[in-house]
C-alpha cells in the first residue's frame, strides 16, 4: 500500500492525494511536516508530500510522484493521447508557474502572521491576473477545464485554485475567479466525493 507523507493542510500534498482518491487506489496517510534532515528522513528539498511505494521506494515532488502514479496504474487523469496530454501538462504548469508560485510570496503574510505588505499584495495580484488571462485563454471549462473528462489539470486547478482563493480572501484582496467562468467550474467540482472528502479531511486538520 502506498504511505503519503506531508499534511492536508498543503495544496501538493493534496494534489497526490487527490489522485490517488480518484484513482481509488488505497494509501495510508502519515502526518509529516516540511523539515531538513536528509538523508536521515524527509525529502532531499525538505519539502512534503512524498510518496512511499510498496517496494519501500520514495518519490518526491508532486508532479513526479503523479506522473508515476497516472502511469502505473493507466490512469486516464493523463490520457494516453500524447497531445491531449501535453495540453494538460502546459495548463497544470500555467497555474504552478504564473498562480501558485508567485502566490506562494503572500502565503506567510496570509497564514503564519506576518506582517501584510500591501505593495507586496498588490505586486502579487497583478502578477496573478497576468497569469490567470493566460489560462483563461487555454481552457473551456466545459464542465472540466480541457475536457469532458476530470484529469490531472482539474486536480491540480483545485488545490491551488482554492488555497489561492483563499488567501486573497484572508489578504482582503478581490477574488480574481469571480467573473470568470472558473467560478461555476469550481462549484461544479465541489460536488465530487473526492474532492468533499479531500476538504473534510483539511476542515479536520485544520481544527486539530
Ligand atoms: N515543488 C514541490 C512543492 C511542495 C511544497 O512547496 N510544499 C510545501 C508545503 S505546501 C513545503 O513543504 N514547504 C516547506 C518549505 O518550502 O520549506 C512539489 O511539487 O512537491
């Protein structure tokens, strides 16, 4: 069986996660935060999630662990068509690239108390509409991002678009998926069971 490591409080540890909920395969989950004592434990970067195999194997960074994944057990998450697959890729990498990572620069601010720079935030969200009109232009969300068919980009769209959403809410910055047809998309997900398990799992772990 695999072992996810990491919390469900991270947005990569979710995006393994929800592959592996809507592959349906079992994993145990063990709580494990971002730490630096490699090669003792955790990651060579000190990050979560990893991912132990049955074979006692550990793969780490998210989008190797779910490459892995989609491709051992055939998953249709990454279709077989190598352009429709490519096209999944390039829009999971819009939003890892242009969204989630210049968001990460405000994620201190928004969750652990730091003090709010406001030029910061702002730098920041017009960064974040540069990058979101570019994935704007690429998708359909018709009812999924690309396709008729949830992938692997929906499950990645979820976990940063929400984390994102979230900490612009927490910030008092606008809602940049509001007017958008992303909005509709995310209501039309969240009536996935994995994604309603993925999110009571995270409400739990954020009581605890
Ligand atoms: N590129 C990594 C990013 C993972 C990541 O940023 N994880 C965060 C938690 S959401 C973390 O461990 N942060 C601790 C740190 O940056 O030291 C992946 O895709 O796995």
């Amino acid at each position: 069986m695999y072992v996810l490591y990491g919390t469900p409080l991270s947005n990569y540890y979710n995006k393994v996660k929800l592959c592996l909920l809507e592959m349906g395969l079992p994993f145990q989950e063990q709580l494990e935060f971002p730490k630096r004592n490699w090669p003792q434990g955790g990651s060579p970067s000190g990050k979560i999630p990893y991912l132990q195999c049955e074979d006692n194997t550990f793969l780490f960074e998210s989008q190797a662990i779910v490459e892995y994944l989609c491709a051992k057990h055939q998953s249709s998450l990454l279709p077989s068509d190598l352009v429709q697959a490519a096209q999944i890729r390039e829009v999971l990498f819009y939003i890892e690239l242009y969204l989630e990572a210049p968001m990460k620069t405000l994620y201190p601010m928004a969750y652990w108390g730091k003090p709010i720079d406001s030029e910061l935030c702002l730098s920041v969200l017009d960064q974040v509409k540069q990058g979101l009109a570019v994935i704007l232009s690429r998708v359909r969300c018709q009812p999924y991002l690309l396709n008729t068919e949830f992938s692997l980009v929906d499950v990645v769209a979820w976990v940063h678009f929400k984390t994102i959403q979230h900490a612009l809410k927490v910030l008092g910055l606008e809602d940049i998926f509001m007017d958008t047809p992303i909005s509709s998309y995310l209501a039309f997900c969240a009536q996935r069971p994995t994604i309603q398990r993925l999110e009571a799992d995270k409400r739990l772990a954020a009581r605890a």
